[in-house]
C-alpha cells in the first residue's frame, strides 16, 4: 500500500500530460528549497569560520588566562608563588611570567625619524619554564629565533606587518622608547628610557591587529629598558590550559586562591564583546536566510493546492474505490516532503561544494584592518547542518498540512462531479 501512495504522489507531482505548468511549479519551488538552504549552509559555515578563525588567531598570542597584580602600576614581584599556585590546578598545563607595555620603535639607521607605536611583549626564553602562549611555544622550539645575536644587542622580534611598514628585516638594527620608566634629565625634564635591539626574526599570526602591533624579546631584556631588572618585577603572568573551553572555571578557582591583590581573567572574558557580536550576528543570518526557505515553503503550499484542485475528480475516484482519507493525506504528505528532501539535499551537496571551494582556494579576499582576517574562512560543522537539514524538512512538512487535510476531506460524490 505504501508503494501506491509513493506512486500516486509521483505522478501527481510529475503533471502528467499537456500539465507542464504544474510541473514548472514543483520544480520552482523545488528549486526555492534547493536556493535557501544553499545559502544557509554557506553563510552559516563562514560565521562559524570567522568564530573559529578569530578563536585560534587570538589564543595563538594570547594566554588562555590572564594574572596581573592590582596598583598603581602594571607590577607584579611575588610571580614565582603565583605561577606555583597556577600549576597546582587541575587543567593547567604552563604558566610564565611576561613584560607588557607600549613602546615607540624607531630605525636605528637611516629614516630614524620615523616612529611607530607597538605593543611591546617580555617573554622567558628559559625551557624549564615553561610557555603560557602558542607563541612562546615557537619561541621555545626555535621555530622563533630570540636567542642572543653576535652583536650583543638585545633580540627583538617583529609582526610582519610592522616590520614591512618601516622597511626592517633580520639584522637590522631598531631603538625601542618606553615611557613607563621615566628619568629626570640635568634640565630638570623627563626623559624615557631607549633601548637598542637587533631584529632576529619577523612572525605572522595572519590577524592584522597582531602583525602590525606585537613585538617580543626576552623577559631580562624588556625589564631592563623598563627598568625593574634589578626588582625582578614582571607585568603579569599568563596561564595555559589543556583546553581553552576550561579557561574560565580555571580563572575563578584561581582567583580564589591567589585573593586580594590579584585580578584574574580569562581570554573568554576578555574577548566576550567581540565573540558575543560574531554570535548575535549568526543568529540574525540565519534567520534572515531561513526566511528564503520559508518562502520556499510557501510555494510548495501552492503547488500542492493547484495539484488539489486540478486532481479534483481523481481524488474523488481514489476515494470511491476505497482508499481512506489517511491514505489521500499520506499522498500529499510525500509530495511535500519529496520537494523538502530533494531540495535540501541538493541545497546541502551545493553549499558544501562552495564552501570547499572557498576554504580550498580562498576565492574570496576581504580587507584584514577591517575584518582582523584577510579570506574569508569556512568552517563546516556537523550541529550546524543537522540543524539546517531538520529545519529544512520541517518546515516543508508542516507545508503539507493544509493542502493534504483539504485533499483528504473531499467527498467522493462531489469531487466526481467537480469539473
């Protein structure tokens, strides 16, 4: 019985002869379906590459939770007690103290009038001390070259973009002023403390704000031209967590052990401006376009309803000879949901192959000091297209409803006589 509703409902949906309107009806709004989960798929994956993108860009230079020390000053003495109680928390996997400030880099040869702000990263270069930061991680390794150069100047390491906007490679020589570590001058004016470094390598994260912001050298170095070297004082200390979802649970247990005068964050409550409107605007996509898939919905409503009244007589006749009403409505219910299945599946299979194609060959090129990226990144995740493929199908189910309960209370009699 089931295969002769199947039947039934592919041959309604087909038209039959001199019905090719109501065929090109079935297939627009096969292809409305087929339109708007297409689109669903793509925009959804390239949200959630821009989520995830920013995600790993931002924890590639950042700890997962931050330790800085309340006071007048971004000064931290006791750090070796607080990494201790860091380690000693389940989850935590490497913690380090760091030197954070604003500096001014000027070329140390020729154009050394021109000056540009960067933010200036103190980072141990001591394996035994582990690293709080995929970037230290590199430094460590050697993927990063920090160690001591042949000129004895002090090793500083460049964002690319910084580095090609003031013309500097490897070898070069560069002046850091920092204003924190202000001197009086004979004159009775303040002065800042200058620093001579050797470039021994450029880095890229591929975030703009990053490449064209961060520099690092070693921990003694940055103490020094700020200097608390003879102190030992350090801004803060980053933590590192197994995995960076914990960050936040790791960071109250932390506070709460570490107290008054300690201020610990995570880079999840750090950043939650930023990730909560990449959320809002996913959501508000996705509503958008699943508008496109209700429209579709719509059309599937109307076609059912022109196969309603132009397959009058026949239903009437169905229904003489002795199918139920279950069974004319379980007709129309196929039909609709041959348009919903069909099209989302097509719909899935198209949007699948652009996002590859975009991911793949990073078609599309967008501005990196707007966007912090500078492709469009994709990332396809299996609760997104469940959740795209059922609301799909759904919603041309629920299509189904009105033309197949209208279908299935014709009375035989009156349909036979309809003309």
């Amino acid at each position: 019985m089931r295969g002769l509703h199947w039947y039934i409902a592919r041959h309604y949906l087909g038209g039959g002869r001199r019905r090719g309107l109501l065929s090109l009806i079935t297939w627009i709004a096969l292809g409305g379906v087929t339109v708007g989960v297409t689109a669903l798929v793509i925009v959804i994956a390239v949200m959630a590459g821009m989520q995830d993108d920013l995600r790993a860009k931002i924890l590639e230079s950042t700890p997962h939770v931050h330790v800085l020390e309340q006071g007048s000053s971004l000064r931290m003495s006791d750090w070796r007690a607080v990494i201790d109680t860091a380690l000693s928390i389940d989850g935590v996997i490497g913690a380090a103290p760091f030197v954070l400030s604003q500096v001014s880099i000027v070329r140390g040869g020729s154009g050394g009038e021109y000056a540009q702000s960067a933010t200036l990263y103190g980072v141990s270069i001591d394996p035994q001390m582990g690293s709080a930061t995929e970037m230290e991680a590199n430094i460590l390794r050697g993927a990063l070259d920090l160690s001591p150069p042949a000129s004895g100047l002090s090793p500083v390491l460049l964002g690319s973009g910084l580095a090609d906007r003031m013309l500097l490679s490897q070898g070069d020589t560069v002046v850091l002023i920092a204003f924190e570590n202000l001197r009086q001058n004979v004159f009775g004016g303040l002065q800042p403390s200058l620093g001579r470094f050797e470039v021994t390598g450029t880095f890229t994260t591929g975030m703009y704000e990053y490449d064209t912001q961060n520099v690092y050298t070693s921990l003694e170095a940055a103490q020094k031209l700020l200097g608390i070297d003879r102190t030992g004082q350090v801004s803060g200390v980053g933590v590192r967590t197994v995995d960076p979802e914990i960050a936040t649970r790791v960071a109250d247990e932390l506070g709460l052990r570490l107290g008054y005068p300690y201020v610990v964050e995570s880079w999840i409550t750090i950043n939650r401006a930023l990730f909560s409107a990449l959320k809002l605007e996913k959501i508000a996509m996705t509503v958008i376009l699943f508008l496109i898939v209700v429209v579709a919905a719509f059309n599937i409503v109307s076609t059912l309803v022109m196969v309603v009244s132009d397959r009058t007589r026949e239903i009437g006749i169905l229904k003489a000879m002795g199918m139920t009403r279950t069974g004319i409505l379980r007709v129309f219910v196929l039909q609709g949901v041959w348009i919903g299945v069909v099209g989302t599946v097509g719909g899935t299979s198209l949007g699948l192959l652009a996002c590859w194609l975009l991911d793949r060959y990073q078609l599309i090129r967008i501005p990196p000091d707007v966007y912090f990226v500078d492709h469009l990144p994709v990332s396809v995740q299996a609760l997104d297209m469940i959740t795209i493929v059922g609301g799909s199908i759904a919603v041309a189910l629920l299509a189904t409803i009105y033309p197949a309960i209208q279908a299935s209370r014709l009375e035989p009699v009156e349909a036979i006589r309809h003309e």
